[in-house]
C-alpha cells in the first residue's frame, strides 16, 4: 500500500529535491525553525542569519541571544527557537563531525539528539535524514492526517508507530525515506489539508 501511495504521489508531484540547505547545518537550523510555522517565513530567518555570516555552529553559541531573536523574528516563537537553536548548535559542535561520518549507530545518535532541549522526534529524524543521511523516516501532521484519512493507521497512533510502520513497510534506502516524506508534504499543502479536498485528490485520480 506504501509503495502504491508513493509511486502515485511521485507521478504527480515528481521529485522533490527536498530538503533545501546549502550545507548539513543550515538544514539542522531549517529543522529547529520549521517548528510551528510555514517555511516561506523559516527562508526568511535564515536569509537574516546568511546575511549576517551566521550558518556557523560556534557563531550561533557565541551570538547575544536578544540579537539571534531578533534576526530570526520571521519565523515566530523567536525567543524559545533563539534558545534552541543555541542547544542544538552546542551539541553540532561537539559531536557533528562523528555523526557526518555516520561513526554511531542510528538508535544511538537519536536518543542523544532527543536529549537535546527544544528537539523532539520529528525535529531530530528530519536532522538526520537531511542533514546526516541516516535512513530514518520522519513523521508530521500531514503524515498523520493522509494515513488516518486512508484508514491506514488509527488517530491515535504514536510517532513511533506511524515511523516504524513507514521503515517496516518500505525499501531500506535514503533517496526514498527523503522523497516520500517531502511528497506528503506536498499532498498535504495541495489536497489534505485540514479541511480535505479528497474528491480533487490526485490519490484519487492516479489509484483508481
């Protein structure tokens, strides 16, 4: 059903080339500032932190926390994110180059990730599929919707249900942990969105 579902959104969508970010780091801060906000505002953030030579793990532990605030304003909840985004910068400084060389198990650099503040699941699985080539699957609420709306899993399934489910059920390869995420990102966008339009789906069109 998985694959189904994949090869018709790749049909209609085509490929992604998702996520957007000029090197690993740059994507772990796209995945701190993508919490609870749209991405046109996350580019505008980052554009301030370009502008300002910020992409920079120690610059962003070095910078006056009012000022990375105010710099990523754009994207909302400036003042926590400005916060987490110094947590995260720690930990990339200290143990980036390991998990670059992928020198730890998967299991192993998610739990250290997760214990990170500010970094839940879907923030540290999508760090590490962009920005570390691990092959680990990343859950958010347009994958929850698109799945419960299909009667594939229950409402209430947990995030760990619903990743395993992807990573039991499809091909051990990057390319398409990466590119079926960014397609459901695009369905939910186009068609599932919170009032659905299942009648216009293209699921609809390209599985019957």
């Amino acid at each position: 059903m998985l694959q189904k579902f994949y090869d018709a959104l790749l049909v209609h969508f085509g490929h992604q080339n998702w996520w957007p970010g000029d090197s690993p780091f740059e994507i772990a801060i796209g995945a701190v500032l993508t919490q609870n906000t749209n991405w046109n505002n996350v580019e505008k953030a980052i554009n301030n932190l370009k502008k300002n030579k910020l992409i920079d793990a120690q610059k962003i532990i070095s910078i006056d926390s009012e000022k990375l605030a105010e710099l990523i304003r754009p994207s909302g909840y400036f003042n926590l994110k400005a916060d987490r985004l110094k947590y995260m910068a720690d930990w990339w400084h200290k143990n980036a180059e390991i998990a670059l060389a992928q020198q730890w198990e998967l299991n192993h650099i998610r739990e250290d990730l997760l214990k990170v503040k500010g970094i839940g699941e879907e923030t540290a699985d999508s760090i590490l599929l962009y920005a570390f080539d691990y092959p680990t699957f990343v859950v958010d609420a347009y994958t929850r919707r698109f799945l419960v709306r299909h009667n594939v899993v229950h409402e209430k399934a947990s995030y760990t249900e619903i990743k395993y489910f992807f990573e039991n059920h499809l091909p051990h390869d990057l390319a398409v942990h990466r590119e079926f995420h960014a397609l459901i990102v695009a369905l939910g966008k186009t068609f599932c969105k919170t009032s659905s339009q299942c009648e216009n789906c293209c699921l609809k069109w390209h599985l019957n």
